[in-house]
C-alpha cells in the first residue's frame, strides 16, 4: 500500500452555460437526437476573462483550503492541460505564484489529452511515497475546444480540479495504482491548428473502451480487488454515455458512477473531468467508503486508482465550496454569446 494520500481537493467551474439545444438549433440539428445519443444536456463556458490557469488556480486554492496547510510546504507543482494560453511558458510557476508556493518548488506542465490531470496526481504520490518532498499539488484544468459544427461542440467545456497529496492528515488513501498506455491516433491537434481533429467512431471501443477496461482490471487484479468492493466509481467523461457503459461491461452498477457523473451537465472539462467527478463523490462519501477513479487521454492512456476515504473526510470537507455549488450556479448563454466567449470569430 502506497503511504501518500490526499490531504485537501478542490474545483472549479465557470458559471455561463449553453445547452444543446441552442447548438443544434444553429446547426439545424435534432437536440433529441443529441441528448439521448450522448446523454448530454448543457455544457459550461469560460468567462473572457477565463482559462485554463484561472480555473487551475481557483481550485488549488480551495484545495488548499481544505488541506489546511501553508503553500510554502508543496514541494511540486503539475499542471495538466491540452488548452493552456501560453504556447511557450508554463502555466505551473503562474499557479504556483498566484498560491504562494514559490520560489523553493519543482514546477512542470504535463500534456496527454484528458489524462494529463491524473497523471499530474500520480507524479506527486511518486515524490511524495519516495520521500523526496512532503506535499505535492496536481492539478487537471482545461478549456477545451470543438470546431464550430463538429459533434464536440456539443461537449467541449471548461473546469478543473487539483489535489494535495500528502503523508499526514489524508482525507483519503490511495491504496493502488495502474496505467495502461499504447499507441492510439484517436484524437490529435497539429502545431498551429485551432481545433482538434477525431476519429469519430474510433474513439469508441478501440480507444476510450479497451484503454478504461484495462487500466480498470488492471488495479483491480494488482490490487486484489472485486467490483463489488467498490463504493463510488468514476471514470473519464467525454460524454454521459461512455462512463456507463464502461462500467456495465465492469459490472459494477450505475448508482455507484452517477454521483460522480458531471458530463451531462457541465460537458467534457478533458484533463479536469476525472478529478472533477472525483471532487463531487468525496464531496459525498463516508469514512471507509472505497473509490475506483479511471481517466482516459487520447493517444492514448488510462490512470487507474483505488482510493480509501478516511475520518478527516468529515472535518474537511466544508471548508470550501463543494463541487454541486459550482455545478448548480449558472447563466444560460446564446450561441451567438457563446461564440464572443470563446473568441470563434477571427478578424
């Protein structure tokens, strides 16, 4: 068993939202269609004063709220994000400036689609279980982007969420650990390209499906572990379908995933959607509850982990905002609002 655990989370979510049926209504499409294809409602907007490093920031900050310790004790900082707004210049040192963590620290930018926020987390339980440093903040938080009548534009959103790992204190243990990693063009974005381009269909079962199955047995036999231990599951979420079929085909029953199922209501926040889902359920469970948390990033990869929820739970939990508060909290925005929020009008 691994000694590192999690000592604060925290998230964040911007506020605008537009719905499907705004989307299709431009593009002369069946919301109905839609919805129940991808089991997605609405998806959240940056602000235009927004992004990446914004929402990275405000949910270490509530991390470190519930963490209950000074920003000089993290010894690194990871940042994963495919949306970062410099294309050279690290969004990592921002954050950790804007928390008061520099200048003794280790700082790096991590990239590998959705998955670059659990592999933020695993990096600091690596230095953290090693002894090397004593706190480490990950941090998953993204801006995403869809071409404007591609079917992600019904998805792609924004939000984040970062985790302090740390030996003392843990709200939650991380029992285990496993990655599963190949070579698979699902999804990609050239240099100087605005938007990404996808495989459409195969990002299904040869990309998303046997990536999140693996990493998933894969923690499960390593640990020894059954489907039926688990309490709360969450996997990565481009879409609300995808999670829970996954998790049918794991055999583990929808009403453990649901509590961490944010895509049909915020959409696909990429590198934050694993860590986010994550966020809601301890935001709910109890001491001893046990958490399975698989992402997925094209390319492609999976980061398992099995997680243990301790008593400090209960005293930290209400020390910043949960993440239904950011969830609940909305402005409903037009599509032609929606486009001047997202900069999709060059001139």
């Amino acid at each position: 068993m691994l000694v590192a655990g999690i000592v604060g989370y925290g998230a964040y979510v911007p506020r605008y939202r537009i719905k499907v049926e705004e989307i299709a209504r431009v593009w002369n499409k069946d919301p109905e269609a839609i919805k129940k294809g991808l089991n997605l409602l609405e998806k959240s907007v940056p602000g235009l004063d927004e992004d990446s490093v914004t929402i990275a920031v405000e949910a270490s900050r509530n991390a470190l709220s519930r963490a209950g310790i000074s920003p000089e004790k993290i010894g690194a900082v990871f940042v994963g994000s495919e949306s970062p707004p410099y294309a050279v210049k690290p969004s990592a040192t921002i954050v950790a400036e804007a928390i008061g963590s520099v200048p003794v620290m280790m700082a790096a930018d991590l990239e590998f689609a959705c998955k670059a926020g659990t592999q933020a987390v695993l990096n600091c339980i690596g230095l953290v279980d090693s002894g090397m440093i004593d706190y480490g903040l990950g941090v998953g938080s993204d801006t995403s982007q869809g071409r404007p009548g591609d079917a992600l534009e019904y998805s792609a959103s924004a939000g984040g969420a970062a985790f302090i790992i740390g030996k003392k204190d843990a709200l939650a243990e991380v029992e285990e650990f496993y990655s599963y990693t190949t070579d698979t063009p699902d999804f990609w974005r050239k240099e100087g390209q605005e938007y990404p381009r996808h495989g459409a269909r195969f990002t299904g079962r040869p990309a998303y499906f046997k990536h999140v199955l693996s990493a998933s047995k894969g923690v499960m036999e390593k640990g020894g572990y059954s489907p039926s231990d688990f309490d709360y599951a969450v996997f990565h979420q481009p879409n609300g379908k995808f999670p829970l079929l996954a998790a049918k085909q794991l055999g583990i029953p929808k009403e453990k995933v649901l509590p961490g199922l944010l895509s049909p209501v915020i959409g696909n926040t990429y590198s934050g959607a694993t860590l986010l889902g994550l966020a809601a359920v301890l935001d709910r469970a109890g001491p001893g509850d046990l958490i399975l948390a698989t992402s997925y990033g094209s390319g492609a990869g999976s980061d398992a982990m099995v997680i243990r929820v301790t008593d400090r739970i209960e005293e930290k939990r209400d020390k910043a905002p949960k993440v239904e508060e950011y969830v609940s909290r909305k402005k409903h925005v037009t599509y032609g609002e929606y486009v001047k929020l997202r900069r999709k009008l060059k001139v």
